[in-house]
C-alpha cells in the first residue's frame, strides 16, 4: 500500500463533539453564576439598589460566556503545532516563512470584551514584517475583529464622540479599556480599508434612493450642493477651510435621501471636486433617463461659482451634454433684501412691512423684476441712510449679477430646492458637531479619516461599505496548494 501525504494546512477539521463539549463547560460555568446571583437578588427585601447591581452583574455574566467561546473558537481554527502548518505561504504577492513557535496576541478586542490568541507567526524574507494568517483569515485588523471595528468605527464617526468619549462608550459597550493609540489605530485602518469602496457603495445607495422617487412620482430630481466649513488644524490652532458636498434625491418635492461627500482643507477644494464630479456622472450614466431636472443650489462662493463655470455649466457624460440647472440659495439672496431694507429711510414697521413683501415677491413668477422695480421706487420715495450707502449698491449688485440664477417659481415648479440648507446641515454634522467639540485640533490625515468614516455613516452606506470591505479582504494562500495543483 501506497504511503499516504496529507498536505500542510493553515486550518483544521473541528468536530461537532469538540464544540459540544466546551459548549457545555461554559454554559454550566455561566449557569452557576446565574443561579448564584438570581439566589442573592431573589431573597427578601428587594430594592431598586439591588436591582440595578443584580441585572449588572447578569450583563457581566453573559458576556463573560460570550468572550470564552469566542476566545476558544478563534484558537481553535489552527493546527495544534506549527510543524502541521505549511512552511510558506503568499500574502499581497510577498511571500512569508513561517517561524518556529506560536505566539500569544493579547487584547484583541471582540463585542465580548478581549480574547487572548495563540497563534502561528510568518516572516516575509529575514528581517521583514511578521503576519499571522489566521488574523488574516478572520479579519483582525489593529487588535480588533471585524465586528468590534464596526461597532469602533460607528461610535468615532458618531456625533460628539471625541477620543474620552469613544473610549468610555467601548468600555461600558464591551467591557474592555483601550488606549488613544489603538483607537487611531483602528480608525485609520477602516478609513484606508472603507474609502476604496465609498463611491461605489454611494452610488448604488442613490440608485435605489432614484428608483424609489420613481416609483413614487414622476418628478425626480437630483439635487447638488456644495460649501466650505472651517476647521481648526494643530499644532498653531488656526483655521482652514474644509469643504462638504451633498448629492439629495428628491419625488414631487420631497427629499428621499441625501449622499455626503467631504474634504480637508486644500487650496481650491480640487478633491471634493474631483470626487463629486466622478460620483454625479456615474450617477447620470447609469440613471439619467430616470433623472427629470438636475439642480445645483448653492450660495454664491468663490469656490461654489467656479465649479460651477469649470465643470457644470457644460457637463458633458460619455460625449452628451447634461442640463444642470443653477439656482442661487434664496435665504442667501434674502440677506440682501435685509440689507437693502436696512438702508432705506423707513421707520421699523413700514421696514419689516415692504421686506415681508419683498421676500414673499421673488418667489413669484417674475418675482426678480417685480423686485427690483418695488427697490428703485421705495429709493426714490424714501432716499437712503448716508451711512447704509455702500451696503445697499453692494446687495443691489449681488441680486443683478445672480438675477438669471434666481427662477424660484420656476425651480419650485419642477420639484427642485431653492435652499442650500441640506448642505448647511451637513456642514454642521460632518464637521461642526464632530470635529469642532472644545479643545478639539486637527491634523490634515487625522481629520481626513473621520470626514470621510462620517460622511459614510451619514449616507446610510456604513453597513454596504463595511461588507464590501470584508468580501474584498486579500487571503493568505498555502505555497503547498499552488504546487499540488
């Protein structure tokens, strides 16, 4: 009879009667416990006192069960000695040999608290970097399971969470204490392992948001917008403009959901552009016979203007010009109604009486014209306050220059926004209520990696993004499986 080879494994056979066993060795170490403690907590003379501590110390109790049999599955997963283990294997097309002992990773943190994990280590050449395939095989990445990254991640890009904060809710979430280190570690380590798939996964959450306003009505429109917010940056604590960009589906005028997209300071927001530029004609090929009226409402920026003259204003996709239409923020053109009320000598009533008006006049069909007719004969009837004089050719100018991008009736009409207020909002919960808390500075990576983990969470894209990034996870190939085939 023939000799018989068994090929070198990263992994082994586990049987059921194994699992059954240890199963049952935790659940009767955690039954104990259970019956110890209803024992105490059921005798008389109940309190609220008591009952806080005995359903605190149920939680500890389950989630010490938890932590075990995850602990033991993990260490399971490998051969028991390393020699059973192949002695090469390939990993990012490097090739890594494997060393003599097993190793223990402590901390590695789990929804259970931390596991300690024993476990095989290989070299890449003689002094390269050491990686351990089964962490590989199960996701682990910077001492954290895929699913205490996720649960991680979710609470740093949450609102208010600062580093204290984030620490103090993994804590109490998981009962395990880590450092700032490993909670950068972890962010920076889901920013680099999310943002490839970011695009992609805001895309097809748009085309279903598309699909949905199809269904309900015939009008969709998808509405952009974009705007600069500023961000203290370390060490010197002085400010720079970061920029956030929304891409919202809207059914006969109501908003279905919207897309966020953000960057950190960088002169002329050339990434934000580049980014919503590629994401909008993604958009547009893969839906636009669906799409009724495209929008871009914005205030009147520099940066929001030049956009506007650079790439939308003839938007082409695969050779075909796209129609965008631009609508300047009507709260923005307002101010400057404000501005030309503020300076016509009139007594506060009949102010707050023609501004009412004024505002309420441009929303109509024609409503520019009419407008400005009413401001040159309030002029010539009231005059203007010398020192108000320069206030008011300025707000005369802005509404003249923009006048072709003030058509509300029209932008009602078809459904679309005449507000930048979606974009304001984001601003606001991108980077004011996350990146702005007291004390907080920042460097230009460091808050790269939470706008963009932010803007995901926000777009409702976290649970796609985060599954496309594990299905795409590089595996750790036997050198011995390549040649037996």
């Amino acid at each position: 009879m023939d000799d018989q080879f068994t090929l070198p494994s990263l992994t082994r056979a586990i049987s059921n009667v194994e699992i059954e066993a240890i199963s049952a060795t935790l659940i009767a170490k955690a039954q104990q416990a259970l019956v110890s403690q209803a024992s105490s907590f059921l005798e008389p003379g109940i309190t609220p006192l008591r009952t806080h501590g005995f359903e605190c110390q149920i939680e500890i109790i389950v989630r010490e069960l938890g932590r075990s049999f995850l602990e033991w599955c993990f260490g399971a997963i490998e051969p028991e000695s390393v020699e059973s283990m192949p002695g090469s294997v390939r990993f990012h097309d490097h090739s890594f040999r494997r060393l003599g002992e097993k190793t223990m990773h402590s901390n590695v943190l789990t929804r259970f608290g931390n596991i300690e994990l024993l476990r095989a280590t290989y070299r890449r050449g003689r002094a390269g970097r050491v990686m351990a395939p089964v962490e590989k095989i199960l996701g682990i990445q910077c001492g954290a399971t895929p699913a205490a990254a996720d649960l991680v991640g979710r609470q740093i890009a949450a609102t208010g969470s600062s580093q204290t904060r984030s620490i103090e809710f993994i804590a109490d979430r998981t009962g395990a204490k880590i450092g700032n280190e490993k909670l950068r570690n972890i962010s920076s380590g889901l920013f680099e392992s999310m943002e490839p798939y970011r695009a992609e996964c805001q895309l097809e959450q748009l085309q279903k948001w598309i699909d949905q306003a199809e269904r309900n009505g015939k009008n969709v429109v998808l509405s952009i917008s974009r705007d600069g917010v500023s961000l203290c940056i370390a060490p010197y604590g002085y400010f720079e403009m970061a920029a956030v960009a929304t891409l919202s589906v809207f059914s006969e005028g109501n908003r279905i959901g919207t897309v966020y997209l953000a960057a950190t300071p960088q002169e002329n927001q050339t990434k934000l552009s580049d980014n919503l530029t590629s994401l909008l004609s993604s958009v547009v090929r893969t839906c636009g016979e669906k799409i009724l009226n495209i929008a871009y409402v914005t205030d009147a920026g520099i940066i929001e203007t030049a956009y506007w003259k650079t790439t939308l204003r003839k938007f082409y996709v695969d050779g075909k010009r796209i129609k965008i239409d631009r609508t300047v923020d009507y709260y923005h053109a307002s101010l400057r109604l404000t501005a030309i009320a503020d300076s016509l000598k009139l007594d506060e009533k009949a102010r707050q009486d023609w501004l009412d008006n004024a505002r309420k006049l441009l929303l109509l069909g024609g409503g520019w014209g009419r407008v400005m007719r009413s401001i040159a004969k309030m002029k010539e009837l009231h005059g203007l306050k010398a020192s108000s004089v320069d206030e008011f050719k300025k707000a005369e100018k802005y509404l003249r220059r923009y006048r072709r991008y003030m058509n509300y009736a029209e932008q009602r009409g078809h459904g679309c926004p005449i507000g930048s207020g979606i974009v304001e909002s984001a601003c606001k919960q991108i980077v004011t209520e996350r990146l702005k808390l007291s004390g907080m500075r920042w460097k230009h990576a460091g808050a790269k990696q939470i706008m963009t983990l932010r803007s995901i969470l926000l777009s409702q894209t976290w649970p796609a993004t985060f599954k496309r990034m594990l299905e795409n996870f590089s595996p750790v190939e036997s050198l011995y499986a390549q040649f037996a085939a």
